[in-house]
C-alpha cells in the first residue's frame, strides 16, 4: 500500500452467493464491526439481485455497493442483461469488469471487457477491472506479456482524466478459490507490472494514484503480509468476503501502520 498516493480498497466480490435477506443481514452484522478511524475504503460487490438490499444497508455507513458486471449496451432488446444507468440509479458505485469466470464461463473477451469500461466510466461508476495469468500461462512464461495485453486492452481509448476512477484487481486463475495464494513477492512483481504498464500509457503521475489490488484466495491469515507490498494497494476477496468478520479482520489488516 502507498496511502500517500492512492486509495486503499478492501473489496468484496460475493459471487452468486447470498439472497436479499441474507444481505440484509450481513449488512447489520457488517456495519456493527466496523472500525471508527477511516483509512481504506470497503466496498461490497453483490448479485444484480441483492443490490437494492445492500444499498440500503449500507446507507450512511462507509461501505460503498458494487455490481458484479453489466452490459455495454445503453438500453434496448437484450433479455437478461443489466444497463449502467440501472445500476446508477440504484446508487452503485463500483463494478467488477473481465472477472475470470466471467471470461471463462460467458465467453467475455478483451474486446467486451474494454466496451464495459468505456460503459462504466461514461456512466459515472467506478470500474474495477481484473486481470490474471492461468497456471499453465504462468508455465509457459508469459504473464507479462498478457498481463500487458490485458491492460492495454481494457484501458484502450480510455482518457487520463477517468483514470482516477479505474481500480485494477489483478487475479491469478490458480489462485482463485483454490486456497493457494500467490506469494507476496509475486503478488507484488505484477502489481508493479501493472504499475508500469500504466505509467507506460498514462505518466508517472498517474500510474502512482491508481490503486491495483490483489485477489485470490487473500484471508485474514495472509492479508498483512500481501499488503506489505508498495504496489498492492487492497484485495478483492470472494471466499472470506462472505463472513462479516473475516471481511473484518482484512479491513483491519488494511489499516495497519
Ligand atoms: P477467492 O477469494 O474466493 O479466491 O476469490 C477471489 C476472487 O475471485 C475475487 O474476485
């Protein structure tokens, strides 16, 4: 974390987990625990569904909602999908974009994934755009390059000034759901990558204020220690996000000195 530059964002990605009266709940729970002092910004990301329930639960409290995805589309004959201006007028801030499953299992590309930024950015919402290697992609020795190609393509056409907006999250696939952690050390190795690869497009300036965090399999065991980290400014956490407490302890470990 560098707090001097740049946010540090605790968030937490529920999956297709939990239904409106449980976010009701965990909202209660949630708000109870959390601390007084203000350092990293919380937000809580959730199923289209448990929006509205967790808006309103989080009214007047510090933790900022965000959706798990939306479409680029404005409006229009698209049966299933969710609009940006939908997720604004229900007081969202944040979205998750290219998450890894959402890649995997729906057939997003780094072509939609850049539409859905523009979408977001355009509509006011904050991005949070995730990025990762597979194990055998780590094998092969190529994460930097797609590392790079992922970035590059997510933030293409993307002016400097709605840069302030966009939060990387970078997840290894191996790591996600798996309970094996990257290390720190690799952790932070792409983290800088990332870093650079923004200061490459964007300046120095700007690369030095946008928080890129760290998920997969992150918990309160390994939370402080991949914090450490200059370049890891936050985590986005599926598993341990589900517990109001667990959720609690990463909090705290972000507020560590
Ligand atoms: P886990 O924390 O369950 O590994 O999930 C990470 C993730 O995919 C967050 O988006």
């Amino acid at each position: 974390m560098n707090r001097r530059y740049r946010k540090t964002i605790i968030a937490g990605n529920w999956k297709m987990n939990k239904t409106p009266s449980e976010t009701k709940a965990f909202a209660e729970e949630f708000k109870a625990l959390l601390p007084k002092t203000k350092w990293c910004d919380v937000v809580l990301c959730v199923p289209f569904v448990d929006l509205p329930a967790a808006v309103r639960g989080f009214k007047d409290s510090r933790v900022s909602v965000g959706a798990e995805n939306l479409y680029f589309e404005k409006s229009g004959a698209f049966t299933g999908e969710v609009s940006a201006d939908m997720l604004v007028d229900l007081d969202v801030k944040y979205v998750i974009i290219g998450h890894s499953e959402r890649r995997q299992y729906f057939g997003e590309t780094d072509v939609t994934v850049n539409k859905k930024v523009h979408t977001a950015l355009e509509a006011g919402l904050s991005p949070i755009i995730c990025v990762g290697e597979s194990l055998e992609q780590r094998e092969m020795g190529v994460t930097m390059e797609l590392i790079a190609l992922q970035v590059k393509s997510a933030l293409a056409g993307v002016p400097a000034e709605q840069m302030r907006r966009c939060v990387i999250a970078y997840e290894p696939i191996w790591a996600i759901g798996t309970g094996k952690t990257a290390t720190g050390d690799q952790a932070a190795e792409v983290c800088s990558f990332i870093r650079a690869t923004i200061r490459s497009l964007y300046g120095a300036r700007i690369a030095r204020g946008v928080t890129i965090q760290y998920g997969g399999s992150m918990n309160p065991k390994n939370a402080a220690e991949l914090l450490s980290h200059e370049d890891i400014d936050g985590g986005l956490i599926g598993g341990a996000s589900l517990k109001p407490d667990q959720l609690m302890e990463i909090v705290h470990a972000a507020n560590q000195d």
